[in-house]
C-alpha cells in the first residue's frame, strides 16, 4: 500500500490538520494487542475467502445436463456430486460473515468510545483503522465477485430443488445443509451485495445497542475516514506515492464502504446536504476512475445505501449515479 500517508482532512471534527494513515505498515499498541489479533485472524481467512470466492466456477454445465435428461440416473448424480462440494463452500462463505460481523463490532467498539476527535482517533488507533479499512476493502471485493458470478445463486437453487425432490421422494440425503441454516443462505446470496448488507445491519445494531455511545461518535468516525480516502485519491501529491493500482481500488472500496455504512446508520443519511460526506466529490473521485474498476463500487452506492432515493437528495447526485 506505500509507506506512511499524510492527508489534509476537511473540518470535519472542528480540529482540521494532518491525519496520518498508515495502510500496510501500523502496528497496535500494547492495550490494542488482544483486539488486533482477533481481527487479523479473521482477515487471514478472508484472503482464503476470496481466493476460494474467485476460483468458484459453478456447476452450471452438469446441471443443464441434469435437467435436460432426468431420468437417467448417471446424469443425476454426476450433479448432484458437483453441486454438494460447491455448496459446502457458499455454506463457508455465509458463515465467514457472522464472523466478520462480529470484527466489524468489536472494532467499532474501539473505535467510537473515546474522547478524542475522529481524526484523533483514526490517527492514534492507525493500526485498528487499518484492520476496519481492510474488513471494508474484503466486503466490497467479495461482493464484486459475487456480483458476477451467477453460478453461485444456480448452483444453490439447483441444491434445493433437489434436496426437495429427494425427501418427497423418501431417498436418503448426504451432504445436506438443514432447512433453517439453508433459508438464511438464500436470504444471504439473493442480496446484490451481501457482505456489505451484513456489514450495514451490523453496524446500525451496534448503534441501537449501544444507547450509552452517542451516534455521532460512530457517524464521524465513518464520515472521516471516508474524507480520508477520497482526499488521498484527488490529490496528486498523495496518489503519487501509490506503489500500485491496487492501492487505489483498496481506497475506492474503503470510501465506498464507509459511506454505506454512514448512511445507514446516521439518521438523515449521506445524500442529504448537511451530510459530513462530500457525496459529490466521493462519486466524482469514482467516475474518474477507468469504468471496469469501479462499476460494482458504483451499484454498491445505487442498490445498497438506504437514503438516496429519499426526496432530500439532490437531483444531481441521482444524476451522478445513473
């Protein structure tokens, strides 16, 4: 990600000045150890997760041949052969979230409960805002790939339609995921994007269950680090110390996550003009991007955040992101 990153935030917290973030290299405190080893086990895996994520190539032509030929045997179970291990990885993946959720939370924790400025503590804390900003950058790649990969959402469809027929049928089942498990994965992978909606539930719970934190103190946090990264994207001096293009789409995803997040929990949302995030300069930060890079990032913000079909969002931010 390059070495240290020094960016001018926007006056966001009344104490405008350098805040320094540190991608790649910010290591924890020693009161910030216990956490920051919990969290990097789960990122751990999420690498595990993506490459697994990006390898899945579906099961679609032994399902078509499936259908096409249901009374033969062979056929049948060549499928449904295919579809069992297949299936056990989206089972994986769905439960990689709940895990993810609950870093999510534990960072949001930290991060909120201190007297100190968000711009203080996204700087004295650099090494769990590098873990939030790496959960965020995870999210959205995920749900990039998931996005264009149908196979995901076939192959679980042809998965419960046979489990289904198998059981009318009385014949025995291996390999099964049980019905109440099965319903939440469906409910999870019909999402467009659903690491990020359960990235955005968890964040408003944490706000609802946590009445003794002031929203405002998980709002501006949000608000900042998304000023954060738009700042180190337009601005030249700092873009110019990215050591590769990947570091920019880990800035774009953390930007657009933030927001997501911002605009579900904070009550008027991010569209609205009083927002702390410049929704304009965020969507034109993303429109210079090369368009293959950012579409998904670009659906994220359509399908994903709650306000911006509300009556106060400007007809020109609607426009930005048609």
């Amino acid at each position: 990600m390059g070495n240290l990153i020094k960016v001018l935030t926007r006056d966001i917290d009344n104490n405008a000045g350098n805040v320094f973030l540190d991608f790649e290299n910010a290591q924890p405190s020693p009161s910030e150890t216990d956490i920051w080893e919990t969290v990097k086990q789960t990122l751990e895996e999420a690498q595990v997760v993506l490459n697994d994520l990006q390898a899945y190539r579906g099961a679609g032509e032994e399902i078509r041949q499936a259908i096409q030929s249901p009374a033969d045997e062979d056929v049948q179970e060549k499928a449904w052969s295919a579809v069992v291990p297949l299936v056990a990885k989206l089972k994986t993946f769905y439960e990689f979230s709940q895990k993810l959720e609950s870093s999510l939370r534990s960072l949001l924790d930290v991060l909120t409960r201190s007297g100190t400025t968000p711009t203080q503590q996204l700087e004295q804390k650099q090494a769990l805002a590098r873990q939030f900003a790496h959960i965020l950058h995870f999210t959205l790649r995920f749900d990039e790939l998931k996005m264009t990969n149908p196979a995901i959402q076939n192959d679980f469809s042809y998965y419960r339609r046979t489990i289904s027929r198998m059981r009318i049928n009385n014949l025995p089942v291996s390999g099964e995921v049980n019905n109440e498990l099965a319903n939440h994965m469906s409910l999870f992978y019909a999402n467009a994007t659903p690491m990020l909606k359960t990235l955005s539930n968890a964040t408003s719970k944490f706000v609802s269950d946590n009445p003794d934190v002031p929203i405002e103190n998980t709002t501006d946090c949000l608000s900042t680090m998304a000023c954060v990264c738009k700042v180190m994207l337009e601005t030249p001096e700092y873009r110019s110390r990215f050591t590769s293009e990947e570091t920019v789409l880990f800035c774009l995803r953390v930007m657009v996550g933030v927001i997501i997040l911002y605009d579900h929990v904070h009550p008027a949302g991010a569209f609205v003009k009083t927002s702390n995030i410049d929704m304009k300069g965020c969507i034109r930060v993303l429109r210079e991007q090369a368009p293959s890079s950012v579409e998904g990032l670009l659906n994220a913000l359509r399908y994903t955040t709650k306000h911006l079909n509300d009556e106060t969002t400007s007809k020109q931010i609607r426009n930005m992101l048609q």
